[in-house]
C-alpha cells in the first residue's frame, strides 16, 4: 500500500486530523479485518463513485474501496534536525512514507498556544522545511566523501551518484527543496537511493476556523501561492468541522451538517483525493457478485504489476488480463454486455493499466 506522512508543528491540528481520519475508517472497519497496526498508522478507504456503480450493475454483495494510509509523524520542532524534540525517531519515520501532508496552522485562537508566538503558516512551513534539508544535507555530506575517493579511483557507479549527489547538495545548500533537483530519467533510480526527505511530494494541509471552511482565509491563500510556485498540493480544511463530521454516523445527517457550512463533501475526501493524486495513483477494480472492489497501482504500471497487488502469485503466474474499460462497463450494462460487443480485451505482459479498467486476471499457479 502507499501511505502519506502527516507532520506540521505542535498545536496546529495533526491529531484532530488524524483521529477524525481514524474515526471514519472506523466507521467503514467491518471491511477491514487488519486495520489497526499501530495507534498512529490509520488507513482510509479512498471514496469512488466508479465502485458504487460498478457495484450495483454487478449486484455485488460487498463493497471494497481501495486504501490509502496515513501516518502520525508527531514530535517536529525547531531543531529537530539537530536531535531536538523527538527529533531523529520523527526524521527516521518520515522517511518511510511515500509522500508528506503537511499540516499547517491557518485558523486564529488564543486560547490555544502558538510555539512560534503568531500565526503565520509561511513561516512555520519553513521551519519545518528547513530541519528536513538540515537533514537531508548532513545524510548527503556523510556519504559524499567517501564516494568521491571511490569515483576518484575510477569507480563509475561512484562518479553517477558523486555527481547527482554534488548537485542535490548545491540544491539544498541554496535553501531549496530536493524535490526542485532534475533528475534524468537514469538517474532516477539512483537519486531515489539517498532517500531524501525533501525529495518526497507535499501536500499542504492549511487548518482554517470553521467560518472559512468552504471559502479559505487570507493565511490559506498565500499558502496556495506557495504550493502553486513548489508544484505542490494544497487542501483546505476544518479540523474542527470534520472531528464534529467524523461523529455522526448517519449519512443524511452528514450531508446535512455538511450543507449547513457550506460544504459539498467532507474535508477528509478532498484530503484523501488530494494524496491519491499527489502520489500519481490510479485505481482498478475487480467486479464480481460477491464483491466489487478497487485497487491502487501507480500510474504506468503494467498488468502483472497490477496482479501482484491482488496476489503474488497472480504476478507470478501472469498469463494476461481480460480487461473492460469502466465507460464500456457502464455503457454496455456489465461484463456479459461489453463482453457481447466485443469490448472486453485480452491483454498481456506489456500492457499499461488505465485508470479505471476492469480486469479479470489469468494465471498459472
Ligand atoms: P497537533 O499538536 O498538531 O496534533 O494539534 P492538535 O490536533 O492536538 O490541536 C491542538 C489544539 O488546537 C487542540 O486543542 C485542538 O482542539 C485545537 N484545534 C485543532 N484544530 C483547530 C481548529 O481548526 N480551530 C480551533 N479553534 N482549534 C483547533
């Protein structure tokens, strides 16, 4: 599974965040017999009105959304890069994750401490960014040495990852992101090695007062000048607003309170949205009378790839892939209807999962 590292500074929201994540999953815990891992590890069914029209023409019993994770990377303060705070155990844990929400103090309270004095989320997001380039400095300063002996002698793996290594450095060192490094695509594989913190995608999460929920207020607006420049994600959200939605089970109620602040879905979907797209996943499904369920592959993966989410040996074994695209699917009533007009397609090795489609794999054991 992919999973998403939620981290921000003290008292500007995380675990309100995160318990209303983990309170809704809870909700939806019936389809999940493995759910709880750790107490700071909530995985989320990612919401697709696909699946539930998929359901329903294949009258399958159950339902299964695909999931995403999200981590609760607690302990970030000024100075953690120095070992301050819980400072290396954070740094350890996020570079586990696939991608970074980054949860941002937008909403006014004086009843609730700001460790930095004021509001100001461009600032705080530099505070934080700023230990995880410390970070990222010092793991790339550590290895380099002894890397430019080694290329220095001739070694010419060496001399690929001294160079990338040398130019990320110069990156950091001019207050930027690894993330804005350009990378060839033969250096990809290479760069993904150093496990940079900042390499990781970001989504900005600006926490507003409930009032601004549906609109954004002036902090969260010079946030998504910020995230427009870094080619990063933004959300805005209520903490607030969605730990009261997270509480009431009945969907009518839901939308109700949902309308009555001005809001079309919860801040959670956006949030989850936000994440699949952040790390480019698409979706797949596989529709049966017992159960239509979705399934995450990164884009551009191909159909043994897709298999093997489902189960090792279906890559393993991989024959090929009958596949049906989900606008046939729809369109054609079901698998005996698009199957009738020749839409169900069999496809092999080589071939590139589109978001969507509808497979029934083909296998050896
Ligand atoms: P964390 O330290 O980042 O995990 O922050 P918490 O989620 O524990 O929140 C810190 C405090 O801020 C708690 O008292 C929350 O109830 C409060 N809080 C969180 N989100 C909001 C919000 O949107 N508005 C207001 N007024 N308070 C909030």
């Amino acid at each position: 599974g992919f999973n998403c590292g939620i981290v921000g500074l003290p008292n500007v929201g995380k675990s309100t965040l995160f318990n209303a994540l983990t309170a809704t999953q809870a909700a939806e815990a019936a389809n999940f017999p493995f759910c709880t891992k750790e107490p700071n590890v909530g995985r989320v069914g990612v919401p697709d009105p696909r699946l539930d029209k998929l359901a329903e023409i294949a009258k399958s019993q159950k339902i299964i959304p695909t999931q995403l994770e999200f981590v609760d990377i607690a302990g970030l303060i000024r100075g953690a890069s120095k070992g301050e705070g819980l400072g290396n155990q954070f740094l350890a844990n996020i570079r586990e994750v696939d991608a970074i929400v980054h949860v941002l103090r937008c909403f006014e309270d004086d009843d609730i401490t700001h460790v930095e004095g004021n509001v100001d989320p461009l600032r705080d997001a530099e505070v934080v960014e700023t230990e995880l380039m410390l970070a990222d400095m010092e793991s790339l300063e550590r290895q380099l040495t002894s890397l430019q002996k080694k290329a220095k002698g001739g070694d010419k793996d060496s001399k690929v990852k001294a160079d990338l290594m040398e130019r990320a450095l110069k990156v950091l060192q001019d207050g930027k992101p690894a993330r804005v490094v350009e990378v060839s695509e033969e250096e990809k594989p290479v760069f993904k090695q150093f496990m940079l913190l900042t390499s990781k995608p970001v989504l900005y999460v600006c926490n507003v007062e409930e009032a601004s929920a549906a609109t954004g207020n002036g902090f969260s607006a010079k946030v998504a000048e910020k995230a427009r420049a870094e080619n990063a994600g933004m959300v805005v959200i209520s903490a607030a607003i969605e730990s009261e939605v997270a509480q009431l089970a009945d969907p009518a109620e839901k939308a109700e309170f949902l309308e009555s602040m001005g809001l079309e879905e919860t801040g959670l979907n956006k949030l989850i949205r936000a994440g699949f797209q952040l790390l480019d996943l698409i979706t797949f499904f596989t529709v049966g009378p017992k159960e239509a369920r979705a399934w995450t592959v990164r884009r551009g993966a191909k159909a043994p790839e897709a298999a093997g989410v489902i189960h090792t040996d279906f890559e393993r074994g991989f024959i090929r892939a009958e596949t049906i695209d989900f606008e046939s699917y729809v369109t054609l009533g079901g698998e005996q209807g698009a199957k009738d007009a020749g839409k169900m397609r069999q496809e092999g090795k080589e071939y590139v999962v589109q978001d969507g489609d509808i497979f029934h794999f083909r296998f050896n054991v």
